[in-house]
C-alpha cells in the first residue's frame, strides 16, 4: 500500500485580470437642457482560483468588481459599484454545478434574442460585458449529444425563480427546449425584447441551430401570465428566425440576417398587439488586424430604422473602436421626452470612439 498526501495530487492555480474602457460619445440630438458630448469609463478586474481535485474533477470560483462612470460634459450622470462575478462551481465530466452570481446565456439568436432571459449581451457593445444574476444552475452530460440544465434565481425583489433546459445534438441540428417559472408580482420586461410580463408567468421555449451549406436557427417561446393584472396583454407568442453565410470575398464575408415576430393578446378581453423587427449584419475582417461591422434594424411598425457601423482594430491586449450610429430623433418617438432614456445614445446621429484594454 502507497499512501500519497493529498497536497501531491491536487493543483491549485490563482489568476488575474481585468477589463478597462473609456469612451468617448457625441450627437446630434441630446436630452433637453443637457450637452451633446458625453464620456464614460470603467474597470473590472476579475479574480480566479482553481484546485484540480483528480484528473476530470475541480472547484473554482471567480471574483470580478465593476466600477464605471458617464459624463454629460463635465457633469456627472452615472456612477455605478457594483459586484459584478461572484460564484463557485464544481465541474466533472458529467456534471457541474455553480452557485453564485454569475451569467446564464442560451439561444442561437445573435440580435433579436428571444431567450435573452437572464443576460444584456449586446453586439453592439465592444466590451461583450453582460449583467449577470443571482443563482444556483445545474448542468448534467449524460452523453457527447445531452445536456441537461437546471436553475434556481433570486431576483431583485427576493423571489424564487426556478427552471430548466434540456440541449440535444442531432444531425438534424442543435436542439434545445426551455421551462421558467417566475413568480414575481411586480410588472417587469422580460429579457431585452419588448415584452411586459405582469405578476407571475411562466415562459416556455423551443430552439434550433443548424449548419449546412449555411447556417439556419429558428427559437419560439410563450409567455403566460396567470391572470391579467396590471398589464393589457397576458399571452405572448414569439418566433425568431435567422440565417447567415459567408461569401468568399477576401477572408470572408458573413452576411447575417434575424426576424422576430410578436404577438400578444389577453385572455380576458380582445386586446392584440402585433409587432415585427428584422435585423441585418455584415462583418468583413480586413487583414490581421481590422474588422468592419455594419448592423441595420427596421421596426415595421413603426417605420424606424437603425443603423450602427463599427470599425474596431483588435491587439494582443487592446482594441480601438470607431463607431457611427445614424438612428430616429426623440421627435420620432411618442412618449414624452422625460420618458426617454437621458443620454445622447441611441438618438439621431451619433460618432463614437471607444477604447478597451484587457490584462
């Protein structure tokens, strides 16, 4: 018999590191009484500790702050310190589990993302930060084609929400069906779709990627209040369908374009509500070094087109990032201008330069 400490057989590794940004913004169409330039800047470092406990078994956990801030000017608009990562997991070849607060992220959606339940994530963002959530999620493997997800939530109001995901490889694609149960009183939006959800519902969901010749997705989902409070509508159906290709025009042009169609209705009453947007990308890298990105959305409905084009040039460590955004003026929107978001973002047209620093 061979007895080995255990301090021989495990691995333990810290690592650093972090995220900084600052960023420079200008409009031509600013809240009222409030200038057309605005800056912001921000840190988030990011702390990690591994230990290996076998071959195919280990905890980490990850520590991650977020402190950033925006100007008006010279005057301040936001200051935001927050945790941002907090959590601990255990990982297996068949199972993992993470408790903590952390970001739960699914859906093959690029822009008009259906299942954007528990995320923010935004293309158009060049940092890829997300808002994360306070939570405990399952993951099991029982094989190379399944996995099987589970999650508790604890929201901003102390309430428990609770559901699943099962995710199936076929050769007919990538298959994934979502269950939640939220039982929140309060009215809230759900996700970053524009859908208002009052007092408890549940959420179901349906989603396919498939890659051939050339890329295809299809996500459906239904959101089901329990009875019709505050909110006009109480049922929502939504389908989003996607495609993209890459054309062979130097290193590749990818060409990528996503439809959601909602429909909304009340269980007690005949209110409806019908609302179509479709989005369009193009990403054509240039060399090593440069990409060039163009994002088009149209409201159908409402006849409102936005346009966003980035070009970013990406180092080892930093990139630098060009924006021009060419969208609708406040005028262009029926609620009032106090009602609008206070930030030059987003409205007319707007130039921005943003650059990010990782380590």
């Amino acid at each position: 018999m061979l007895l080995i400490p255990q301090e021989t057989t495990t691995a333990q590794s810290i690592s650093t590191k972090g995220q900084f940004w600052a960023s420079a913004l200008t409009g031509n169409d600013p809240p009222q009484n409030q200038s057309s330039f605005e800056s912001s800047i921000g840190y988030i470092p990011t702390l990690s500790l591994l230990r290996d406990l076998s071959d195919s078994q280990f905890i980490d956990m990850e520590w991650a702050y977020r402190l950033d801030r925006s100007y008006s000017a010279d005057s301040l608009l936001n200051n935001h310190e927050n945790h941002h990562r907090l959590w601990v997991r255990y990982s297996s070849e068949k199972f993992e589990a993470r408790l903590g607060l952390q970001k739960i992220v699914f859906g093959p959606s690029q822009i008009l993302r259906t299942l954007s339940w528990f995320d923010t994530i935004d293309l158009e963002d060049p940092t890829g930060q997300t808002d994360g959530v306070e939570a405990f999620r399952l993951r099991v493997f029982p094989s190379n084609s399944l996995s099987i997800w589970s999650w508790l939530i604890n929201s901003d109001r102390d309430t428990i929400s609770f559901g699943g995901r099962v995710e199936l490889s076929t050769g007919l694609g990538e298959w994934g069906f979502t269950y939640h149960r939220d039982p929140t009183v309060a009215t809230q939006a759900v996700g970053q779709i524009p859908v208002i959800i009052s007092g408890p519902h549940q959420r179901v969901a349906l989603d396919l990627r498939y890659d051939g010749y050339f890329g295809f997705w299809f996500e459906g989902a239904g959101f089901f209040a329990d009875n019709q409070r505050d909110a006009e509508l109480d049922r929502y159906a939504l389908v989003t369908l996607g495609a993209d290709y890459t054309i062979p025009v130097g290193p590749g042009l990818l060409v990528m374009t996503e439809t959601i169609r909602i429909h909304g209705w009340a269980s007690e009453n005949d209110s409806t509500s019908e609302q179509t947007y479709s989005a369009f990308m193009v990403i054509l890298p240039v060399g090593m070094l440069h990409q060039l990105m163009l994002i088009t959305q149209v409201d159908w409905d409402n006849s409102r087109t936005y346009n966003y084009f980035r070009w970013s040039t990406t180092y080892d460590r930093f990139s630098l990032n060009f924006i021009l955004s060419l969208n609708p003026g406040r005028i262009d929107y029926d609620s009032s201008q106090e009602a609008l978001p206070n930030t030059v973002a987003g409205f007319g047209t707007g130039l921005q330069f943003m650059f990010i620093y990782n380590h």
